[in-house]
C-alpha cells in the first residue's frame, strides 16, 4: 500500500484508492503525521478531538479496526498503537529522504544532482498536510512543522538554482512566492539576486522598494542586514558574489543549516559592520564596504553557542526591538523559569547586533537568581573598568559612578546585555543616557516597573527546535537512529534547554548508551537525579532560585509540590498552606518574580492560574517530600481537599449525586449554574490530582468523599477516563486501609461510568460482587445501588433486569433515597422501552419526572430533606426526553415533540451537549412523522454533525436509522436499505444488541420490498 499525508489523506492498493470514513482518515492521518512512532490512546485521542466525546475511546478502538479491515497494518504496541511503513511507502518519508540526499550532493558540489533531487522532492507536495481531515488543535504545531522543512527545502533548491544559473526561470517562480508571504526576507533576497543576475538590475531595485514598504507598513521595521547590503551593493554597482560561491541553505543537513548558526555566531567575522563598521565581506550578498571605525569599543560579550538552534522568531523580535531609532535608548527584558535560555539567546542576539553597535557590547552578571544579588555601585566599577576608567579615580556613590558611566557612553553605539537581574532599582543605574546605545535584559521574572522597557517572556522551545537541539549535543545520527526514544527524552526534559543540553551531554560521554537507557532512566526514576553533566545540573539551577526566596514564598513552593497538576488558583496553594487567597498572593508573586511559576491568564472560571515547568513541579515535590513533616504533609492535604470538596459539592448542584449512597449534608439540587460549571471545568485537573493525593496518602475518607463529589461532572461531561481512574486509585486506597464502605461506593460509581459509556458488560461481574458484599456487610442501600447496577447490565435477560430494577426501586422508596428512586425509574422505563411497553414507560416517566419536580407527596420529613437534595435539572431532561419516546411510539407526535423541545432547552442550559444531540435526533424522527421530511432531514444533517464532532459513532448510526425511516416514509425503499445498511455498519453489536437487531430486521424489510 502507499500512502500520502503532504496534502489529502490518501491510501492506494496497487494504485486503487481506498475508501475510509472521516474519522477514521483523521486517525490514518495521526499516524502517517508520526511514521514509525508508538502513539499512546490518549495522544490519538487529543490529536482527532478537540473536546473528546464520551466514547472516544472505543470509538478510536472502532477506527482503528476500520482500518485493520482495510488492510492498513496498525499494530498494537506496548503503550498504544504503531504504524510501522517503508520510506517509499509514504510520500513524507521519501520527501525527507530525497531532500537529506539533495543537500548532501549540494555540499559535494553536484548542483545538477540537488537540483534534480530537490525537485523531485517538493513534487510531492499537493497541499498543507491532511488538509482534509478533522484533526485536532494539537496536531496543528506538528503540521507547522511539516511546512516549515518545506520552506527549507524550497529556498535550498533556489541557492542551487542561483548556483547553476537558472535566473530566469527562478525569477517566474520567486514573484508569486514573494507576494503570498511578503515578510520573508529571504525570499525577497533571492528575488533580487535573480532579477540582478538575469540582468533586470531596475527591477531588482524596485523589489527592495517594495519589501521595504511592506515591512515598514506592516512590521514597522527596516530590512534585516542582507537585504539592505544586497541594496547597497546593487545601488553601487558593485558586483554581488559570483553565483557559484552562493551557499545552499541547510547544507549541513539541519533545517535552517547548521553552518548557517555558526557563521552568525562569530563576532562580527565576515559580516558588514554597518555605519561605522570596518572593513568586510558578506558572505550573503558578497558586497565590500570600507570605512574606518570611528571608535575602537570592547566586546566583553561570552562566546556565542556554535550548535545554537532555533528561537528564529525570538531572535528576529528582539533584534527588531533593540534596533531603537528613537529618543531614549531601546531597553528589552528577557523573562523565563531558570533553565529556559534566557542567557544564551541573549547572548546570541547580541552578537547578531555588534555591527549595530561598533563602539562595544558590554557584558555583566548580576546574580540576581542568587541570595546576594550585586550591587549596582559594584557593577557600575565592572563596566567602568572595561571602559577604560582609572579605578583608583572612581567614584564612591552610586549616583556618581552612574554619572560617570553614562558621559563615558554618550553619543556611542554601545548594546549592554545585564544578565540575571533582580529587581529593576539594580538595573536602572546601569541604563546609558543617549539614544544610539541599547540595553538588553535577562531576568527570571519580568521588571514591569523599569521604565520605557519592552518586556519578552521565554517559554520552552518548540518540539522540532527541542529535538534538534538534543540531537546537535548527542549526534543527529544516534538520535535518528531511535526516534522513539529520542521523543521520550524530549517529553521527559519538558523541552527545558537546558536539561535538553544535559541529556545530550550524557550520551555524548557514554557513547555505548543507547538512547533508549537514558530515556528509561528518565521515565522511571527522578529525572533531576539523571539531568546532570559536569557543571551542568537542573536540580543546582533549581535549587539557586529556591535559596534566594523569603520563606513565605519557600514554603508555597513546596506545597504546591503536593498537586502533581498544570496549573492551579490561589485557593489551592492557600488552602495547602491554611490561610486565606489574599495571605498567599505576596508568596505567588514572589514565586512569579523568580521565574518559578508563570501567573497565566484567567481560566474558564476568570481565576488567574499559576504554572509551573514539569521539571519544576518535580523539584518543588522533592522539597514537599523532604523538607515538611509527615504531619504537616496529611494536613496539607487534608485541608486542600476539604476544600475542594466544599467547592465542588457547590459547584455541582446542578448535577445529580453520584452513583452511591449520598453522604451527609448534601446541598438541594439548584438550577443551571454557568459559573459552578466553569469552575469545574478549569479545576478538574487540580480536583482529581488532589483525590489521588490524598488518597495515596492514607486520607482515604476525605478522598473518597471528594471524588464522589466530582464523579458526576466527570461523567456528564464525557471525562470518563478521568473517573474511572480516579475511582479505581480511591477504591484501592480504601481496600488498603480497610475502608468497605468507601470503597464499595468508589466501585458502585466507577461501575456506573462504565455503563455510562455503553461498557456494561465490563462491570457485570463487578456489581454482583458488589450486591453480594452490600448484603453480606448489611449495607442495604449499597446493595440497593449495586442491584440497580445489575439490572443495567442484563441486556440479554430483559425480563430479570426489569424485575431488578424494580426491585431496587422498591429498595430506594423505603429507604428515602429520592435520587437512587430517580434512577430506577429511568432504568426500568429503558427497559419497557425495549420489551414495547410504552404506556408502561409513558407511565413510569410521568410519575418519575412529577416527583423529579417536586410534586410528589412524599410525607416523611427524613424523605422531603432527602428528596429536596437530589432534585436535578438532568433527570427532568432525561424524563422529558423519554416521555416523548413514549409519546411516538403510542403515535402521539405532536405530544412528543413538545417534550423534546422542553428536553432540548434543559439540556442547552446544562450545556450538556449529549443529551442536546440525542434529543435533537428524535425530534426529527417525530417531525417526520408529521409529514415535515424537509425540517427533519435538515435537522438531522446537523445532528449528523454533532456526532461526527463528538466522534459518537452509535449516534451516528441512530441517524442513519431515522433517515432510514424517512426514506420508507417517502417510499424510496433503496435509499432507506442503504441507510439501515449504514447503520448496521457503525453499531457494535457487542454493546447495542437491540438496535442491532433492529436495524437488521429494517434491513432484511429492505430487501424483500425491493425483490
């Protein structure tokens, strides 16, 4: 088979096209974007959706066997799924190859052999990368990716053209290039070099006119350096640099080209040194200029990185931003957590600026991450020593040396680069006074009170700029040759530089290692113990920004070591410490100055959230671990997570309880709140890793009792994986400590997940275990739920599940259970249901939804305070929903279509997107039997839609059904066979053997009407 992901997602069979439903493309897709690469359940999962629907999981389980059926070799791998091709199988592999093998015969001077090769190459593209497929947001950076070694490998091929002088033709392909993407420089460098070189010097010209006003227009800045010295050799008439001596870009074989980063990364070597400069050569536009250096100033700038990486965008804002031009010198701060690169792109910008700044580049540390950051008098005799001052004549006063420092820089081109500074009163003195010098800033947290400074705050690398940094270090080679654990490294260094620089070290100084052992000692062990190397060390970089903290801000740090999530509000870290939001803020701002969390934008719930790097919640764990008593770690714990039991309990009102026997003091259940639901939505992360926590800690009731708090949003929301997990780690705690009772309603509500999400089947055995325990313990209202749990899973035995939910129904009124009661009722109205008992379901789901109203005559006060707490806008949704099933089914439509209306509103205002598209499709299904096909087939083209998002393939299949229906309606027996047929194909008969059967038997109708 072939395959091709450089455009549409296609499959050939000997050259026949093979035909795969969207979703299962999307998934085809996923893989083809990863040849060769193990991808986990939940990546393909995050990669095909953007809000993963309930059944995502065995709807990916169903793709994937679509596309084992049809031939497509995914195996199944430790840890997820794998597609393993020949590079000649698909097009990105051979596009990958036949570019590698075109720079290297640049590079070996065979121009004619990379011209041919760089074109064969970029033939294959027909498109942006699965253009026409639904994928995910997250699949969108890897795709960016893609084209951006496209873009290489197209100006590649142009130097060569340039190279084999191929002017003419390069300048018909360049012109439309230009003017789709008009702010790439390098492409308008080319354009003119080609217009030069076929003798259309005029036209040249006209080029940079107008790159030039596209980049004053739209950026507000010049042209970068080559395009105006190419500019100045042409208005000169001086010759550019013959043809033959044009460097290909990337002929080291790196994206970019790596001997592209070491050219620049020389101080000024080769380069035109701008206004005052002396006497060079361009390498990129071959123009001589001499001039005498006006000033012979000091560079004390450190050595820029040779195998430097990346940070392309970065690089060019900070350059355009210390450009300057106007009245007050351009001062720039750098921003970022310890370990991020502040410094070495610092570094390298500066150097890329000297010949702006001809009269010096000044360097000083100023140990602001350390516990005794610098003096500024101190730094002001550093600068002025390398200046030429007579140190024994200096100044005492700061103010002084200040004074001093700036008459010394006036009227000079000088940059300033101040690493790791404090605080902004350290670097105020330090900024020159007249507007031709530049000052640039590195800092762990951002100085928004220095005046006139534009601030930059740095975030870890992208995925192809962390590999290529890992492989510069370690070898490209010896990661290519295992990217599986290549990609390992990368996830476990969280793409942090410098732990990046570390792991590559390490291999380079065991070259026996394969990288799969450092990547296996990354995963199961603490990587700060392995991201070592020499001077090199995270845990030291860490562990310098921690010392130089109040120990206020000390301890917050720690404790939010205790919440293994992403990000969290200031509730959380004040419920850990046990003071108020408003006590903590001053230790989060510290945290913040320091570059050890990032204060984030609001969330869904408009709360300011606090981030923090993988590598330094693992630290901050270490410290939680080691430097707080047990005692103060439980009561941490406990603390946070009776708070966030309170809030969640309120936040979830709306909701019904949990599949259990209800804990005391559960509030009233209230109307929609948008505000709980947010909240919910933002914390969930925090919740769950708080329950696990604590759970793990030995606070196994307030665990439990929190997890069953949350268990309802979790799964009306669809965040199955999420539930069961969590259940399951409570349920195990509780086995642990001895805890029945806590752990008989973790298993009751996880089995009720599973059932949730049509796994029936995979919990039967459990909740007749659990019956069996509840009668044995005497817990009579856990074994009522566990009965109600069996009757859910008797789908092949209706009659026992029905006298089951009876049962358990019976169970519930005399024990005062109104929710339990609840959702007996709407069990055994599913089974009436499916046995055609519809006056029977009509009349169960009238008693059901007046009493889920509140109008039911329950006396006993126990049962009133009982039934007011349950009370729940999604049982009444799920009432009113079924009602009108009833309704159609006794040829009442004109009935059910006002309670599906009634149920659409509900679910709309729950946000409760489920229960609004399965509505939906029976409101079509009831509009046309009415007559209005037209409104009903529209109708169900949007719920077809809402299932492809939701990736709700039994959905999928009901609507098919009801257009089935409708086509026997209109008497088009055909279409309704095809329909009925597309239905049977999407359902798994596993788990919906009744509408299985249904179908087969619309079906098997089908056919004999058609002969």
């Amino acid at each position: 088979m072939d395959f091709t992901i450089l455009g549409p997602v296609r499959v050939l069979d000997e050259g026949r096209p093979i035909r795969l439903a969207a979703r299962a493309r999307a998934v085809l897709g996923v893989f083809l974007l990863h040849p060769g690469t193990v991808l986990s359940r939940d990546r393909l999962i995050a990669s095909v959706w953007d809000d993963p629907p309930r059944s995502a999981v065995p709807n990916l389980q169903q793709y994937v066997t679509a596309l084992r059926r049809a031939g497509i070799g995914v195996e199944s791998a430790p840890y997820g799924y794998l597609l393993r091709l020949d590079p000649d199988r698909l097009d990105l592999l051979t596009f990958d190859e036949a570019a590698h093998r075109a720079r290297l015969e640049a590079a070996r001077g065979d121009l004619a052999a990379a011209h041919r090769l760089f074109g064969r190459a970029l033939a294959l593209w027909r498109g942006r990368p699965a253009e026409d497929v639904p994928l995910a947001a997250t699949v969108q950076a890897r795709i960016a990716e893609l084209e951006e070694r496209r873009e290489n490998a197209r100006l590649a091929w142009i130097d060569v053209r340039l190279r084999l002088g191929l002017h003419d033709e390069l300048v018909g392909e360049l012109a439309p290039l230009v003017d789709s993407a008009p702010l790439n420089e390098r492409l308008w460098h080319r354009l003119m070099l080609a217009l030069h070189r076929a003798g259309r010097r005029a036209e040249a010209l006209e080029a940079y006119r107008r790159a030039r006003s596209t980049l004053v227009n739209e950026l507000g800045i010049e042209p970068g350096h080559d395009l105006r010295t190419l500019h100045t050799a042409l208005l000169n008439d001086t010759d550019p640099m013959p043809p033959s001596t044009v460097r290909a870009v990337g002929e080291a074989g790196e994206p970019g080209g790596a001997a592209g980063h070491r050219a620049g990364a020389s101080c000024g070597a080769g380069r035109a040194l701008g206004e005052d400069g002396g006497v060079v050569r361009s390498r990129d536009a071959g123009v001589s200029l001499s001039r005498e250096p006006s000033w012979a100033g000091a560079c004390s700038l450190p050595a820029d990185i040779a195998d430097f990486v990346g940070r392309e965008r970065e690089s060019a804002e900070l350059v355009a931003a210390l450009k300057g031009g106007g009245g007050a010198p351009p001062i720039v701060t750098v921003s970022g957590q310890p370990g991020v690169g502040k410094s070495t792109l610092a570094v390298h910008v500066a150097h890329r600026l000297r010949e702006r700044y001809p009269d010096g580049q000044l360097f000083v540390r100023l140990a602001g991450a350390s516990a005794a950051p610098r003096d500024a008098s101190d730094l002001l005799a550093e600068l002025l020593r390398v200046l030429g001052a007579d140190f024994a004549a200096l100044p005492t006063g700061v103010e002084e040396r200040a004074a001093l420092y700036r008459a010394r820089l006036a009227d000079r081109a000088v940059l300033v680069l101040l690493d790791d500074a404090a605080a902004e009163d350290q670097v105020q003195p330090l900024i020159p006074g007249t507007p031709r010098s530049a000052v640039l800033v590195t800092s762990r947290g951002p100085l928004p009170a220095l005046p006139g400074a534009t601030s930059y705050a740095l975030d870890v690398p992208p995925l192809a700029d962390a590999r290529d940094l890992l492989a510069g270090v370690a070898g490209a080679q010896r990661m290519a040759g295992d990217p599986e654990a290549a990609e390992a490294i990368v996830r476990s260094c969280g793409r942090l530089p410098l732990a990046l620089r570390i792991a590559g070290a390490r291999l380079a100084t065991r070259p026996a290692w394969p990288p799969a052992e450092l990547a296996r000692r990354l995963r199961t062990a603490s990587p700060l113990n392995e991201l070592r190397s020499g001077p090199l060390d995270v845990r030291a970089t860490f562990e310098a920004s921690y010392a130089a903290l109040s120990e206020p801000a000390r301890r917050a740090f720690r404790l939010l070591g205790a919440v293994p999530a992403d990000g969290v509000a200031a509730w959380t870290v004040a419920a850990l410490a046990g003071v108020s939001a408003h006590d903590v803020d001053a230790s989060l701002e510290e945290l913040a100055a320091a570059g050890l969390i990032t204060a984030g934008d609001g969330d869904a719930a408009a709360a300011p959230r606090y981030r923090m790097h993988d590598l330094l919640r693992g630290f901050a764990g270490e410290l939680f671990a080691t430097e707080e008593s047990a005692r103060s770690r439980t009561a941490a714990l406990r603390r946070a997570t009776a708070e966030a039991c309170a809030r969640t309990t309120e936040a979830a009102r709306e909701l019904p309880p949990a599949f259990a026997p209800p804990p005391p003091g559960l509030p009233a259940r209230t109307p929609p709140c948008p505000e709980g639901g947010a909240w919910l939505a933002a914390e969930r992360a925090v919740l769950v890793a708080l329950a696990v926590a604590a759970a793990r800690t030995g606070l196994v009731r307030e665990a439990a009792l929190l997890a069953q708090a949350l268990a309802p949003f979790l799964i009306v929301r669809g965040f199955h994986d999420d539930a069961v997990r969590l259940l399951g780690t409570v349920a195990e705690a509780a086995a642990e400590a001895g805890d029945t009772a806590a752990e008989i309603r973790m298993r009751l509500i996880r089995g009720d997940a599973e059932v949730d999400r049509r796994r029936a089947g995979a919990v039967a055995e459990e909740f007749r275990m659990l019956l069996a325990r509840g009668s044995e313990t005497g817990d009579r209202h856990a074994a009522a739920y566990a009965l109600l749990g069996v009757a859910a899973t008797l789908e092949s035995d209706l009659g026992s599940a029905l006298a089951a939910a009876t049962m358990a129904a019976e169970r519930f009124e005399a024990l005062g259970d109104e929710h339990g009661l609840l959702a007996a009722w709407t069990e055994i109205a599913g089974i009436q249901f499916y046995l055609s008992r519809y006056d029977a379901a009509a009349a169960t789901l009238r008693r059901a939804l007046a009493r889920a109203e509140g109008h039911s005559a329950v006396k006993s006060a126990i049962k009133s305070a009982v039934k007011s707490a349950v009370h729940s806008a999604v049982h009444r949704a799920r009432f009113l929903r079924s009602l009108g099933i009833a309704c159609y089914e006794t040829g009442r439509a004109d009935e059910a279509i006002g309670h599906y209306r009634a149920a659409i509103d509900l679910s709309r205002e729950l946000r409760w997107s489920y229960g609004e598209r399965v509505t939906l499709r029976r409101l079509a299904q009831a509009e046309a039997a009415l007559g209005h096909y037209d409104t009903a087939v529209a109708r169900l083209a949007r719920c077809a839609e809402m299932f492809e998002d939701a990736g709700d393939a039994q959905g999928q299949a009901m609507v098919a059904y009801a257009l089935g229906e409708i086509s026997r309606r209109r008497g088009d027996e055909r279409a309704a066979l095809a329909h009925f047929t597309a239905c049977l194909d999407r359902l798994d008969p596993l788990n919906e053997p009744v509408w299985t059967a249904r179908a087969r038997d619309q079906a098997a109708r089908s056919r004999a009407a058609l002969g």
